[in-house]
C-alpha cells in the first residue's frame, strides 16, 4: 500500500513539473488574428485570436481572408497571409531572449518575415523545393500550393535561396525577385523590370507589397510599396516620363509611389 501511494504521489508530482514546461512551450503570440485562422498541435485544433500564444509544432493555417501576424520571444516578426499554411517546426531561445535556432516550414502561400534578435544563422525557412537563409532581413515569400515553387523578394538585408539539390544564389537589392524550383535556384531580377502579364502574376504572390493596410505598422516595411506599385520600368517609353518621381506629364506619384494626374 505504501509502495502503491509514494508511486501516485509520484506521478502526481511529475505531472505538476511538466505543466510549467509546457506553458514555458509558447514561443510567440498572435497580435493580430483577422477571421478564419487557426493552429493545430498534437491532433487538437484552435481558433487564434489577438494574443493567443503560438507554440513550436504549431501548424498554422489560414481562410480565404484569414490573417495571422505573429510575434515571437526573439522580436521576429512573420505574417501568414490568406489561404497559407505553416508549421512552427523547431524554436530554441536563450535565456536573454535571442534563439539558436528558429526554423519554419513554409507548406504554401503568401507570408512576411522581419528577423529579430537572434544571430542570422539561427534562422531557416524550409519550403518544399529548397530552404532560405537570411542576413538581417526584411522579405516576403510565395509558395506555389500546386507547383510548390517557391518566390521570394527582399526589401532589406539578403536572402540566401538554397535548392533541395545543392544549387544556391544569393538574393540582395531593394525589389529583387528569386525563385526556388524542383531543380534550381534563380534570380529573376528588379521587379520593376518586370511587366505585362508576369508583373500582374507577381502582384498576387507578394501581395503585401502591394497593400500593407492589413498589417500593423511594426509589421509594414517602409519602401515594400516601391517594388509593385510603381509603374514598370519596361512599361514607361521614356518620351512620356516628363513628370514628377518618373510618373507621365500631366501626373505625380502619391505616397505609395502611384501615379495619379495632377489637380
């Protein structure tokens, strides 16, 4: 009978020393949650809400409009757009608040990273085709749910894109655009080289670089509306760009860089 009560008080200790371990499990919060967005863990399914925690091997999927802007304990900030998925997969932190290791498993969809604190080498973004390394970045990345080709372009820092079979390039410059497929890494150049129909293509991947008003300000990048709303280089002949900030004669660019006509 004794052996029988020193082992339920046993077990009833252990279970009260893990609980704290897996409270201490939250990596991050959700400060902002627009609807139709929710995490799974272990086989159970929650609805996110503004200031719910986020926990590593959370799979984190998103509505038709559905928004989640997550802040983690090392400062990095990441934004899963609409109709996207992805799994929190490894987050280890230090005592002073900085990781050594964060790694995120893009599954598909529109998503934005702002590094933190923690050494650049910590971070990995793993998508189906290949991962992506960063060097104090500020970037967006779409993951193709049906070809799973992953783009990404880079408004600071650079970005090291590195196929699954060995092929790496490296992605620096305001604007620019790489691409991560089934068999290579490629840059695809200044997106304001980009026109016709693949600029249009290219306004629903990033598509926060086209409209920022969803997210909140320390989650906006500053220059990010330069590399989709301005008017294409290759689609401007020259003779019509007589007027402010390169926009026609007769227009001027308002604050998000657009060309509207004169008053």
């Amino acid at each position: 009978m004794r052996r029988l009560i020193g082992s339920l008080a046993g077990a009833a200790l252990a279970l009260f020393l893990v609980t704290p371990v897996l409270a201490a499990d939250s990596v991050g919060s959700a400060r902002d949650v627009d609807p139709q967005a929710e995490a799974a863990l272990s086989g159970a399914t929650r609805t996110l809400v503004v200031g719910a925690d986020v926990f590593m091997g959370d799979k984190i999927t998103t509505g038709e409009k559905g928004i989640v802007q997550i802040l983690f304990a090392d400062n990095t900030k990441l934004v899963v757009g609409p109709k996207s998925a992805l799994t929190i997969d490894e987050y280890l932190l230090r005592n002073d608040n900085t990781a050594t290791k964060v790694a995120i498993d893009l599954l598909g969809g529109s998503f934005r990273f702002i590094t933190g604190d923690s050494p650049k080498s910590a971070y990995e973004v793993n998508t189906p085709t290949g991962t992506i390394g960063v060097r104090g970045t500020k970037y967006d990345v779409y993951v193709d749910w049906k070809t799973q080709i992953a783009y990404a372009i880079v408004y600071q820092g650079q970005v090291i894109l590195r196929e699954d079979g060995g092929d790496t390039d490296l992605l620096t410059g305001l604007c620019h655009i790489g691409i991560i497929d089934t068999e290579e890494t490629d840059l695809l150049g200044d997106s304001n080289e980009i026109f016709g129909e693949k600029r249009e293509e290219l306004k629903g991947w990033f598509r926060f670089s086209l409209d920022q008003s969803p997210l909140l300000n320390e989650f906006r990048v500053a220059n990010a509306s330069s590399c989709t709303r301005r008017p294409p280089v290759a689609d401007t002949p020259e003779s019509l760009v007589t007027g402010a900030g390169g926009c026609p004669d007769g227009q001027s660019p308002n604050t998000d860089g657009e060309c509207r006509p004169n008053d």
